[in-house]
C-alpha cells in the first residue's frame, strides 16, 4: 500500500521558512499600517483641521499664551469668512516674523470701510451706514475696555476693504500687530479657521463667532443671510502669533 505524504500549510516549507514568511507578513501589515495612518493624517493636517501653539499674546483675552487651538481648514473652502472669526495666516511681506502665522480676528469683510474715531471701530458695510462694533471680547486695561487706535507711521484712521480682502485686528488691541499696521489681508493667505481650543483642558471650547448689531443678516462681499451666532467669551488671553505645535523648537 502506498502512502501520500501529509500535506502542511506552507507546501512542505520547513519550519524556518514558515516562521520567516509569517513575520514577513507582520511586518507588511505593519508597514501598511504606517503608511495609511501617515496618508491620513497628511490629508487631515492639509485640508481638514491642524493643530497650533499661540506663541504670542496679541489676542489676549480671548486666546492665551501657549494655549493649543485647532484650525478648520475645511469649510472656508465652501463659504466666506464671517466678522468675529479667529483666523490663520500668512502675514504680509516685511511683516513676517521668523515665518511664524499670525492669529487675528477678522473685523472687515470685502466692500467694508473700517473708520477709528475716540478709540472705537465703525463699520460702513456697502450702501450701507456707519456701525459701531461692540466689542465685549477686546482687552480691559484700568477697568477699561481698551481704545482702538491707529498703530501705523500716517496714523491711518480708515480703510476700503477690496475685493478678496479681509481687515483683520487682535483682541489686544494695544499690542497687536495688525491690519492698522500692514492693511487688509489677502484671502488666498489665510490658512484657516480658529475653531477649538483644545488645550488646557480646563479652558477647551469652541471659538465662538461674535453677533455684531447691526451688521448681522447679511454678510458684506458675500450677498449671503445668515443666522446670528451665540456669542460665549473666555476671558482669559490669546495671542496674536500662532506656531504650529508639530514644529515647536
């Protein structure tokens, strides 16, 4: 009688083999793992949400030093920016700071005039008449909401925003470096919106979009009615240059 050799799993592989190929498998499943993980988080940090470090205090109160926020990148892509937004961005040349964002709080939309007068802001929307802003979140100095004056060389006391632009200041309005300095801003140079402080655990919460009387059902260069937004300050501190926490030296 004649017998058949017993068949095994790795087609009479001897065990060295069968162990080599198995941990072969392990490490390309791993390897896999790696790779789709790292696709994942490139597709989210580019064009979802990113993580940064405020490195500077020229949003204080609303933001605070060395507080973590997430930026939404995603939505701006399918609709404007609003006033009261926190956003991100690239600042104008000569006013770049070791290549380090800025963090501002976008105050004029396209159409908009920005006027000074005694230390408060006025928004002209187009065809439309003078708004004075309240502003509950700017910063207190002497039991004082601070004045918003004028920050560069001419004194510049009012601006035209173009078209694609944006007039952005910080909640510091003493300290900061902002469109009273460098103008409106480029849309195509903001990375995103501030829209979750997510550490200090102690202060994690939503960045809120102020509701401006006034100036509420429609958004200026934009043709858009949108509902009023609940308005929810931390006051606490924020700044006005932001460092992206995966680069922090």
């Amino acid at each position: 009688m004649t017998y058949a050799p017993d068949a095994t799993s790795d087609d009479g592989a001897s065990p060295e083999q069968s162990s080599t190929r198995r941990s072969l498998g392990c490490l390309l499943e791993i390897v896999e793992t790696l790779v789709l993980t790292l696709v994942i988080y490139l597709l989210i940090h580019n064009f979802i949400a990113q993580p940064f470090e405020v490195e500077q205090d020229s949003m204080f109160p609303t933001i605070l030093e060395h507080e973590y926020v997430l930026i939404d990148k995603l939505s701006p892509r399918f609709s404007d920016y609003h006033r009261g937004d926190i956003v991100v961005f690239q600042p104008p040349e000569g006013f770049e700071q070791g290549g380090v964002p800025f963090i501002k709080r976008v105050i004029g939309l396209p159409g908009d005039t920005i006027t000074l007068e005694n230390g408060r802001v006025f928004v002209t929307p187009p065809g439309g008449s003078p708004v004075r802003l309240d502003e509950p979140y700017v910063v207190v100095v002497d039991g004082e909401t601070a004045p918003t004056l004028p920050r560069d060389a001419e004194r510049s006391s009012e601006w035209t925003v173009p078209d694609g632009q944006y007039f952005v200041m910080g909640d510091n309005r003493p300290q900061s470096q902002d469109s009273r300095f460098f103008g409106p801003i480029e849309q195509s140079a903001i990375n995103g919106r501030a829209w979750l402080r997510y550490f200090p655990l102690d202060r994690i919460g939503f960045m809120e979009r102020p509701v401006y009387a006034g100036l509420d059902e429609t958004d200026a260069g934009a043709g858009r009615i949108r509902s009023p937004t609940n308005v929810g300050y931390w006051r606490g501190g924020s700044m006005a240059t932001i460092q992206a926490s995966t680069s922090r030296s």
